[in-house]
C-alpha cells in the first residue's frame, strides 16, 4: 500500500515585475514596515510598563492613515500574526529568544499574502504569476513546476535590486519516490580544514570546504574600501553598493548551493547520518568565528534534519560531550589529553595510528549502525562492547563512490 503525507513545502522563484508592479511590491513593503513599527511601539510600551500586551489589529491604523488601504489587507493581517508569534516566542523563552526589533527601510524587504478562492495561481505554460491586486500577471522563472494546493506567497526583494517569490505549497509526498539508500549510515565529522570527512559503508571521504567567502574576501575588501570614500546618497555611492551587495548575494547563493547539492547527496545514499552536536554558538566567540560563518555549519545540519525527514531517512545528534575524536575506533582506548592542535594520534593500546578528523568520523559512523533500523550482523553485539558502545573491531568497506573525495 502506498504511503502518503501531507506537507507543507516551499518553492522558490525569480519573478520580473514591470515598474508598475514593482512600485505596488514597494508600497506593499513599506505598509508592512509601518504597520509593524506602530504596532511594536504600542506593545513595547505596554509590555515596560508591566501591562497586558494589547491585541492590535492594522485596521485601527486605516483611518489615520488612508495609504495602508492601497495595499494587501491579507499583508497587514500576516504582520499582525507575525508580531504576536514573536512576542509569545519571547515570553516563553526570554533567556535565548529577545523581544522583536524595530524594522529599518534597509533591512530585508518581504510581505507575506494568503491564498484565498484562488488569489494566488501559477500559469505554468505562459510563466506568470498572479497575486492578489496585481492586474496583470507577473513574468517568473519556471525551473521546476509543483503539484497541490497553494497556501500563501512571500514577495521579497534583495539587496542587489532582484525580486522572488517562495510559494507554499500541501501538498501529497509518496514515500515510495525515494531513493533506495545505498548504505546504512555514515558517520560526518565536520571541520575547517575540510568541510567534512564522512564514513560510510564504502570508505571514508573527505569533502574539500569551498571557502567561498575567502575566495573573494580581497575583492570585498575594496568594495568596501571604495564605498566608505563615496559620499553617501550620490550616484556613485549608489552604483557602489548595488556592486557589493551583489557579490554579497553571490557569495550567498554559492554557499546554499553547495550545502543543498551535499545534503541531498548524503540523505540519498545513506538511511541513518550521524553527526556532532557542536556548541556554534560558544566557536563564534573565537578568533575562529569567520571561517565557522564561511562554513554555515548550522544551516548545514538544517538542511539536513529537514531533508531527512522529508525522505524518511534517520538524522542523529550525539550529545555535545561524546568523544569522538579521542576514541580510538579499533580497540576503544581515550585518548584523555588529545589537544585540538594533534590532527595525527597513535593509540598506545593497540598501535593504531589515526587522523583525527577520519577517526571521529568513524565512531559516529559506528553509533549509527547501532540503529533499530539497521539491524547490522557484522557488529558486534552489546555484551560485546568495551566503554561507550564503540565495537572492538571496525566493518567500514574501503570502496569507491562518485559522491565523496576518498581518503587514501
């Protein structure tokens, strides 16, 4: 029997308004920042002042302030949403989420509209768009169609002067189009030197880190050089900035795509992933932090917890303190005193020497075949473990894969 569930997904497009559309989305943009900035002012005040926080809706703005009838009523509504959600967030968990901030007109600029009897619609064959209180339907790129019923859309425009579209969309997934996986589980160790060394059941590989923020950081450099000797709100100044966010948005786009084309790589070939659950947070604090944001581990391991579940593969976090790279995977001897400057250790136990990165790669390779799900019959069984559940000897197959950098 065919097993189906319902998801909510999201597709994202490039879309060409004309000038005319271009001003409504401008118009859209700003109503929705002014509508937000009145209504956190209010809430703030009541919230300092140790007040119930009032439940304000944009109409009350409306009479005072005619303009906000030209645009998307269900815009204004999606803010009011938006703001409320923000400030339950905050009072649920003050100590990591903070109250939400004033939006400034160089922030990003979005808004957010409702499906309702059809207002939203795609032509796929003519390639337009149609939202609500746009005449005409609005050019987009179709690189890849969609099936199900459309919820809402979120118009926003970049930086560097460009405009998409994300439509979500229910929409039915049939378990039975996944990918059968190729191998049990992998293990991923995630570095800077290497974006990630990942064991397998074919070997272990490494994965060469792109750098794509070092690749152009002297380009960017005088971009930035140049922007601060032009005088602000001149032309010049202008055709400056549009360059840097440009290239801002270039390095961004180069880094999502890689993460995505690795993610779906790995999810596809393995049926568990293993990997560390990092303190980001506390690395960000040290003189590591660029080369942490170049790698954007955490959005790394979002795409892949996401896309885990989407294809019914099993996605692990060990605890933060397991001590994968001090384990030795043969014989399970800790290396108590390993300092992170010691990229090769040997075992004093059984003489096993052992990159670091490869190694730790290994044992989170390990944990995972220890899943219900993959049942292995080369491992060994529980009583026949030393301390932390690492086998006494390893099963890794040394093989090839078109994926991944083999080791070796």
């Amino acid at each position: 029997m065919q097993e189906t569930k319902i998801i909510k997904k999201a597709y994202k497009y490039r879309i060409y308004p004309n000038k005319e559309q271009q001003e409504y989305f401008a118009k859209n943009f700003g109503c929705c920042r002014f509508v937000w900035n009145k209504m956190l002012a209010e809430k703030l005040s009541a919230y300092e002042k140790g007040e119930p926080i009032p439940r304000i809706t944009p109409a009350k703005y409306k009479e005072e302030f005619p303009f906000l009838k030209e645009v998307d009523s269900l815009a204004l509504a999606n803010v009011q949403l938006q703001l409320e959600k923000a400030f339950k967030n905050h009072l649920k968990n003050p100590k990591h989420l903070g109250l939400p901030k004033f939006k400034r007109k160089k922030d990003k600029q979005s808004y957010t509209t409702n499906n309702v009897n059809g207002s939203i619609r795609v032509d796929f064959e003519k390639g337009l768009l149609y939202l609500p209180k746009i005449k005409d339907g609005i050019k987009m790129e179709l690189h890849r169609t969609f099936e199900g019923q459309i919820k809402s859309a979120t118009v926003s425009k970049t930086k560097d002067g460009k405009y998409y579209v994300s439509i979500l969309v229910e929409t039915e997934e049939p378990r039975n189009k996944v990918i059968e996986p190729k191998s049990k589980a992998c293990g991923i160790d995630l570095g800077l030197e290497h974006f990630a060394t990942i064991t397998n059941d074919f070997g272990t590989y490494k994965v060469e880190h792109p750098k794509h923020l070092r690749r152009v950081e002297k380009r960017l450099k005088k971009l930035q050089k140049a922007l601060s000797r032009k005088k602000k709100g001149s032309k010049n100044y202008e055709k400056t900035r549009q360059k840097l966010a440009k290239l801002h948005a270039y390095i961004s786009n180069a880094r999502k795509d890689f993460l995505h084309k690795l993610s779906k790589a790995i999810i596809d070939e393995n049926q568990v992933v293993v990997v560390e659950d990092i303190n980001i947070e506390g690395l960000l604090r040290t003189d590591l932090a660029k080369s942490i944001l170049d790698s954007s581990w955490s959005k790394f391991l979002t795409y892949l917890r996401y896309k885990a579940e989407w294809y019914g593969r099993t996605f692990i976090q060990v605890e933060r303190f397991f001590p994968s790279s001090k384990l030795c995977h043969w014989c399970g001897y800790k290396k108590e005193d390993l300092a992170l400057y010691e990229r090769i250790w040997v075992c004093p136990v059984c003489g096993k020497a052992h990159d670091r990165d490869v190694n730790a790669s290994i044992n989170l390779y390990l944990v995972g075949m220890e899943q219900p799900e993959v049942k292995p019959v080369e491992h060994a069984l529980v009583d026949d473990r030393i301390p932390y559940g690492i086998p006494k000897k390893p099963s890794c197959v040394e093989a090839g894969s078109s994926t991944f950098y083999k080791v070796g």
